[in-house]
C-alpha cells in the first residue's frame, strides 16, 4: 500500500557506516517498505568525489539504483579538511579494492540542496530526511529555501553531543566538529525540530562486540555482506585496537528514521545550539539544561534510548 | 556597438546610497553604455521584502526596468537583525512617503544566488558583479557553484576596512559586520579577485560638502533627482547633525565599476580576511601587511585612491 | 598530637555556603583536629568586601578567630559583577539583619595571594588548601609565586563541570565562570594536581531533602545552626521554589578535605582545561576523554563519588 | 636640584632595543637628571633569566647600577613561549659572546610587582614608570595593589597599535601579541592614563637610515657603544635584509618619558582596549573612533608625533 512507503531522502558522506546505513535504507527499498528519493553526497568522512562513488558502490552491491546527488565539496566557511583517524581510509571506504570504476553519468547535474527542498516540496509531510554527514547541504537547502523544512515528515540527524565530549577534537563530535556553521543553521532553522543521534547514544548504546560483529554479522554471505566486510576490514582493525568493540553510528539515525515505534524507546526535547568559537570547543552541540529557563523553546528531539535489539536485527535483515 | 555595453549585475540592499548606485548605474542604460542584468536583493540595511520594493521604486524613478530578484533574507548565520543608527530609515529609504506600491509580480521567482551564476555562466568573462549590500547572496551563490566567478568579467565590492575602525562597530565596517561569514567565504573563494571600495576610501575620498549635496546635486528637477531627495532626507539631517559632510559610498562601487579608467586612480593587491570571532574585532577586514611574508597569496585588489571629479561628474549626469 | 592536625587555608568568597563549609572546618578546629591557617577572601558571590565581612561573621557564630586576608576585589579580567540569582543576597548571606558589625582590624594587611604562597612555604607539605570561590587568589598566588604549590599537602577545588553543562550560563559553572582565566592558570600551573569537586558531583550526589534540611539540620539550636538558618533563610525559599531539594556544594569541598578518607569513595585522574572564548562554552572545563590520547598529561583529580553519609554526618556534627 | 631629578621605573624584556632604551636612562642618571628607581625584568623578547642577565650587561656597560628585580616568566595566561624571528637572538642580545657572567647576586628578592607598586607609593606621584616590553608584570603589579597607579607621576608603554596591523601577528603588535591579558588590564585598570608609544609610531617616525645606524652612531667609541654595536649586529643584518632602514621602538617610549616636552609634538587622548579572542586579532589593541560615541571614556594617550631629531640627538648623547 503507497500510503505505507516511507519517502526518505539520505544526505550522507560515506564512509562505511553511511554505506551500511543505506543498505539497510535499501533494504527497506526491496521489501517496498520505503522510497528513496534521493541519496545526496556532502564532503566528511573522505572527499566529495570519493562520496559519490561510494555511494554508488554501494547502490551497487545492494543492485538498487536511486537518484543521487553532487552536494557541497568543502564546509560552509573553509575548504575541507579530511579530518580525523583514517578510519575510514583516505577513499572513505577502507581503501579497498576495487575492480571496476561506477558510471558516474548516473548521478543528476542538480545540485543536492536543491534537490533536497524540491524533493521536499514536491511531497509535503511525506519525506523523511536523514543526514549521516556534515550538515553542510542540509544548511545550504535551508538559506536557499528557509520554508522547505515545515513540509518535512520527519528528520534524523547522526551527529552532535550532549555532555561536550568529543570524537574527533576534545569536546566535538565529528560531524558537527566538520561543519559548526552548517549544524548550527540546521538547528536553529529547520522548522522541524531534528532528531538528534549522538555521539553518546552511539557510544552507550549501539555498541556491539567485535565477535558479534565478525561472527554473526560477518558471516552473513549475501554481496553486500562481502562488500561490508570488505569495506569494513581497515575500521574493524582500528576498532579491535584502540576500542575493543563495534560502535553503530549512521545506522542508529537510519533504523530509527525507518522504524522509530521500535527503535527509539525514549527521547525528549530540548534547546539545543553550536558552538563555532572557543579554543577547545567550536563544534560541540550546547544543551541548555538549566533550570529556571522556562522561556527556552526547544528546537531538537533527542534521542536518549533506543532498543538495541530492535537495532541488531534491522542491521541482519538488511544483510540477508 | 554592443561590445561596448557593459553587462552588469548589482547586489544591493537598498538603502538609499544603493538607489543612488542603482541611478548611476541605470543612467549609463539609458545611454546604451551598460546593461543590468540583474539587480540582486539581499537583507542589510533593511529587511529582504523592504530592499525588493527599495529597488523597484528606484527603477521606476528612472523609468527603466531589469530584472530583479529576491536573494537572502538572512544573513549566513543567525537572524537578520537590522543593526545600527537609522541613516536609511526602517524602510531603507528614509521612511519617505510613497503613494503607490510597486508591483511585486515583476519580480523573479529564481533565487537571486542562482540567478548571479547562472546570468555569469551564460555571459562567460563579460559580467561586472557589483555588491553594495552584505555579501550573504554572493556567498551563497559561490556555496551552489564554486567556479562561476572565474567567469567573472570584474568583481566590485563595497565593504570592508583596512585599519581595525568601524562605522557599525568599533573594528567592523557594516556590510562586512551584517554577515562576516559571507564576507570571508566571498574574500578566500572568489576566483576573480574582488576590488574593494572600502570604508577607509570612502570616508577620505569621497566626501562631499553638505552645501554640494543641497545646492548643486539637490538642485537638479528630473524625476530622479526629486526621489533621491525625497528618500535622502532624514540622512542628510543625520549627516548635518553628526559629521558635517556628506559622504558617498555604494556610489563609489558603482563608479568604478562604470568607468574604471576614470576613478579608479591606484590600487594594489592585498592579501585579505575577515575575522569571524574577537569580542570587538568580528568582521573587521585582515589585511596581511607584515613584512618577510613573501609567500602570501593576494586575494583582492584594495582600490587606494579615486578621482573624485570623476566620481563628481558621474553623479551629477546621472541626475540630469 | 600535632602531627594529626591538619593545617587548612581556606579560599572562599563567603556565601552562605562557604560559611556552611567554614563552620564544618572549624568544628575540627575545636575538636583539635584541624588548624586553619588563614581564610582569604576571594570576590564571587558579592564583592570583597561583604566577603570579608561573612567570614568574620562565620566565625563568630562559632566563637573561633583564626587569621583572615583580603585577596581580589575583581577577577583577573575585567571588573567584578555580581552575577546569577540572588540565591546569597546582594550580601552573600542572604541579606539578613544583623545587630552588630564585625571588626575589620583584625584582618591582616597581607594581600590573601602573598599569605597563601608564604603559609604554604612555611609549612612544607603540611598545607591542605581549599578553594570555595572563584580563583582568582590562586592564580595570583601561582603568578607571583610559580613553585609553592608543589609543597601543598593537598589541594581542593569546589568549581567547575564535567559535562558542559552549567548552573550560571548554559556551558559553565559559577565559580569557573567568574574567573576563566584564573581557574585556567590553577587547573594547568598547580604542580599539584586539584581535587576537583565538580558542579556535577554535587548536583548528584550532594543532594538532600529540604525536609532534612528544615527538620533534621535545621532543628540544631547552637549559636552557629541559628546563624546558618538566618542567612539560609532566602536560599531555602528559592530551593524549594525552583527544586525542591537542597544541594550542598562548598561543602563538600570541605568534606573532602577534612577527612578525604571517609568521604571520596572514587577518584579519577584527568587532563583538564578551561575554555576562555566561546560565547556559550566561556568558563567551561575541559576533559579530554577521547581514546587514543596516550600522551596526555593528567593535572586534576576528579572526585567521583562521595559518601553522603559521611558528608551528612560532618555536618551534621558541625552544628552540634 | 633634587626636585628636578626624575624617578624612574624601567620595566623591560631587554631585548637589544631596551638595551639602548635603558643606556638613554642611565645616561640621565649620569648626568644627575634621572634616578632610577628600579629596572624590572619581564619575559618577553626572551626568558627571564636572560632577561636579568642583559639588564646586568647592560648597566654594566655604563659603569652604573641600579637595584634590578625579577618579574614573570610566564605570561598571565600560558606559558613563555619566544615568539617572532630571532632579531633579538636566542638571548636577547643578538647571541653576541661575553667573556664573563653578570653576578645576580646583586637582583633583589622581592618580586617585580611587588616593587613597582611600592616603589610608586613610598613616591607619591613621582614616579615615571616606563614600559618596554610585555605588561605581565604591570598586569600583576595592578592586580595586587589596585590603586597604586594613581599615584604614578606618568606612565609610558611602548605596545599596541592603532590600526589593525601587527609586527608578529597580522594583527597584533610584539608587547601586546606576548601578553594580551596583561595588555588589557593595564589599559583599563591603570588609574593613570598610559601615553602609548605604539607600532605605527615607531616604524613611521623612528626610522632611521642603516647608515645614520652605521656611521654615525655607530662610529662611537664609548664602551656603551662599543656594547650597544655588538648586541646588534644580528639585528642590523635582519633590518639591512628585510627592511633597508633602522627603527627604534623601546627608545621612543624612553626618550618621551625623560624629555617629553621636547620629544612628544601631538598626543591625543582614545578610548582603547584590547582583543582577546579573534583568530587574527588577538593581542591588537582596539580604538573608539567611531563619531556619535559621546560618553566614551579615554583611558590612554596616544603619542601621534615625535620630533626625531629630539629622539636622535637623545640618543646620540646616550652613547658619548
Ligand atoms: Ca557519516
Ligand atoms: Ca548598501
Ligand atoms: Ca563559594
Ligand atoms: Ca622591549
């Protein structure tokens, strides 16, 4: 039944947890449970050429094409910097190899933030909106069109922090840290309050074991299992060593966009901003928590639990 | 002989020194020797919806009509705040009396970012991009196509200082304090080096005596002439009050974007910034003037010294 | 047996909490366990001189003279505002009546900074410095003496956040927010490492009902429980209108201090800062929590957790 | 006639420029026009350790000697770090051999700060103190005794700059870049106003050809000369390959303090300040030249011309 296929739109720099959070998208896809609009491409984990391709790769091994989108190459203020441990190796898909090179005549001349706000207003109160990068063509979509946002079904966002500890400097999260002016735009405009995926829920909650993650998940046999496995080899050696465990990151926003009654068990609103000084701490998302600031009007949703089972079995599913 | 005709694009925030730009610059329309392709609105020395109807009132008094478009009405970051002492009234054109409204339906419904490059692309190496309002439609125009403005045939500016003094704040002259970041991304991404009519420029070089402004230029009976003075009012008692001179500002973009040969009578490169933090100095111009700095990279080109008789002249004909 | 009494400098900017915390010391006092080598006065929940004046008080109520120092009138940067509600009065004890005035010649003439370093070098490794306030005394003290503090016995801080979230602005706690500067140069110049009795330990484990607080302490009928009611008399009101608990906080510094062993039941090492700009983060701490930091340098314990029972019985005791 | 002789406090970071700054002042004192109260030493164009040790060169050179005191080592926030391109050496003193070491037994124990402000109030407003180098110790010296400098007789500090152009940052002048904290509260905490010998002064008024440097002043054969050419002779080289010309910093501020009838032609007064934040301003002082700014209130002196032949003949005498 139409009225039961989500319409989502995914911006995304993948990256390996974008590429595993869109095969679980493309899951959904299959099963005819959700649309893909549009897949739309931001600088962040690696470049934004290399996003392009990898987002098609990954389109690729799950054999379901959707329409993709070239957004922003650098942040709104300065030219990108590939930030951070390789995790995600310099291609921003481990750096492994490949043998064949995607089309890229595929991907539309339209620029992503505009494809965003017509995809939006073309489908009003339909399409829910994802961001598993920097919130840069999100921002842009925004200052090109301030009202598209009060058209959205729903919008999940990987990214920020709740208690100023970061991942990717001492006090910001990656995304966020990539681009502060674009997460602060995004939290202070959209006319839909986002749902917030953050650096602490994934860090308390979507972590699973490195066994589980090889032993269960890894065995799984399906193309886009080998193509995780394989895109994952360089992050999972990164894990083993520095962590000891598997984190989730996209993949939480994804679940939770595509099925919210199961996946989040608690989330409550909040008044939240960005900073973009401070020596140490330009990048980290500010919640005011005071008391006595019963004027403050709250702008997030954050999401403070999910259930990690409920999570577990969509990332499965979506390998089977 | 059309080769001759300059094509010009002008961003403005219409405020009653743009509308005498505006003149100035329709004045060599009607004389065959420019082209507008677009006047470009943007948020600055009044709200977005004020600068629309600035414009067209301003076209009307000439009687020529171009193209217009609707830009930002917000800065990059944050909400438009209209800042600072009122010279141009809340309206932008001194609150002046006015017995009809124009017609908004003129007005394009492509956004005024899109528009610049897109009219760039289309006139590739012929266009003189004029800003005389904050440079938020400019940047965001750079964030949607990074490479339009190597088309560009010349790029004027009016903002910025040079020496840390302010006429907003106490470092940060208004334009460039409206919205700095727009300011910065303009500066560090434009492909063709901007030239810059700063504060510093036009309040040394481009003062007029208030007798000139009342008894030779206010003087003048054309219809134009009557508006200018009609919206002028309320600046020059500010003026007469305050500073005892009347000094020009988007005018001296415009003229020298007119006729370059003419008022442009030194210039040199610079390497320039533009601070985003500082508790005084956000938004002031950086200029790099340290010695032993060979390697720096200019990024604009700072006009030094006008000819005022010139600037004088082109004024006075435009009236006529 | 002297070797047991503890030798205490006490920093406080009284405060009906500081006074709380200085009956508590001074209960060890008459109980011959303890020797205050000097209370200096510090601006921060009034000016210097109410400080002064509350601490003569304090001691009064409990019939203890020990030596008392003026030390800074203003933070390091900028002149002094009272800041935040007026949960301590425009006095700092709760703008209640008084009948008498404490004599200020008793106050020594030595500036607070200059008589900590001096006590400190006067008494090698014995000294337990406590600081209640903002730190402006010793960061002066560190700045005009560099090396005393290595010849600290122990050092306790109440100030600063674990989790960016503050009780003065969104991001800071009150004694850190006060003076930046100064708890910048403590946390990272003290060569040895403050106990950090964080705005976090206390709001979660410092936390008693103000029934106990009004039925239980507040039954006491000594001199000093008397005195302790009348000056806590407005912060009650706000306690009970904006919390409906009653949360100590210098206190437990002194607690700490006292009898480390019985009260700090975890403690941690950390590397931490403070952030200087930032318009929401100004005055924050800083932890550096982030994995694959093996060369940090930690310079601050944090107290983790405490036992309330402990806490709760030295005061209690205090105002027998 | 002693009522005639000035009282000199030198505070410096010697420095080859406060090395020739200092032999003006000794010369004075020779010539029984000037005593010197005390040279104080602060970090700056290097560590303080070498900074007491060139001051003791330095008299030691003029056959003179006056109490000397050790200030900060560090900034008021951060450690030292030497800052800029070596001009001054690794040393101070262009890294020039000496056969024998200052005996420092002759430096007082009491700290810099504190001698400045006692020295100024056992000489109620007849005290000139002079400033050349960074203002940590000033800073600290306010901090501790807020109200000593009212009764400074006059204040001079060769620091900031006026427009927004530095010598070691963009931005920033050397003395103001190395501490701006201790820059700003000097400025808005002195009680009497500082005449400020700035950045802009000294390269458009002090300079000198290298000639006049070489053969003429460097054609003396005193032993201060013979001291002052081999300390700069690294110097001289960097002045001869960046610059073509000699500028004298440090000796303006001392020669308008010991003769500033005859040095100092214009001064006016400012309201001036100093940024702390900025990613390219910290350190550069601020001025209010806005107009309609009426309830501004200056708080320094800003020296806007000097004679230099006054200057030259100043410092020609020096060296006979
Ligand atoms: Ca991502
Ligand atoms: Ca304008
Ligand atoms: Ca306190
Ligand atoms: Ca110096």
């Amino acid at each position: 039944d139409a009225q039961n296929v989500m319409k989502l739109i995914i911006d995304c720099d993948a990256g390996v947890d974008d590429a595993m959070a869109l095969i679980m998208a493309l899951d959904y896809v299959r099963k005819g449970k959700a649309q893909v609009l549009a897949v739309t491409c931001v600088q962040g984990n690696t470049g934004l050429d290399n996003v392009v391709v990898n987002v098609l790769r990954t389109m690729n091994a799950m054999d379901i094409q959707v329409p993709v989108y070239r957004g922003a190459k650098d942040p709104l203020i300065g030219p990108y910097i590939r930030h951070g441990p390789p995790f995600h190796g310099e291609d921003g898909l481990g750096d492994a190899h490949f043998d064949t090179t995607p089309d890229l005549s595929v991907v539309s001349s339209e620029h992503a933030s505009l494809a965003i706000a017509r995809l939006v207003r073309d489908n009003p109160d339909e399409v829910t909106l994802i961001a598993t990068g920097p919130l840069t063509n999100v921002a842009l979509a925004i200052k090109m069109d301030p009202d598209f946002t009060k058209l959205l079904h729903s919008f999940y966002i990987m990214g920020g922090n709740l208690n100023g500890r970061g991942n990717i400097t001492t006090c910001a999260e990656f995304n966020f840290h990539n681009d502060p002016e674009a997460a602060l735009v995004t939290l202070t405009e959209s006319l839909t309050p986002p749902r917030m995926i953050t650096f602490d829920l994934c860090i308390s909650q979507a972590l699973f074991s490195l066994d589980w993650r090889k032993n269960k998940l890894g065995q799984k046999a399906t193309r886009q299992a080998r193509f995780q496995n394989k895109i994952e080899d360089t992050l999972l050696k990164a894990f083993e060593k520095y962590y000891g465990d598997y984190s989730m990151w996209d993949q939480v926003a994804v679940a939770a966009a595509l099925n919210p009654g199961q996946v989040v068990t608690e989330a409550s609103s909040a008044c939240a901003s960005v900073e973009l000084a401070g020596q140490h701490t330009r990048g980290q998302m500010i919640i005011e928590s005071r008391l006595r600031q019963d004027d403050r009007k709250n702008n997030v949703v954050i999401v403070d639990k999910i259930d990690k089972t409920a999570l577990e079995n969509m990332v499965l599913d979506a390998f089977d």
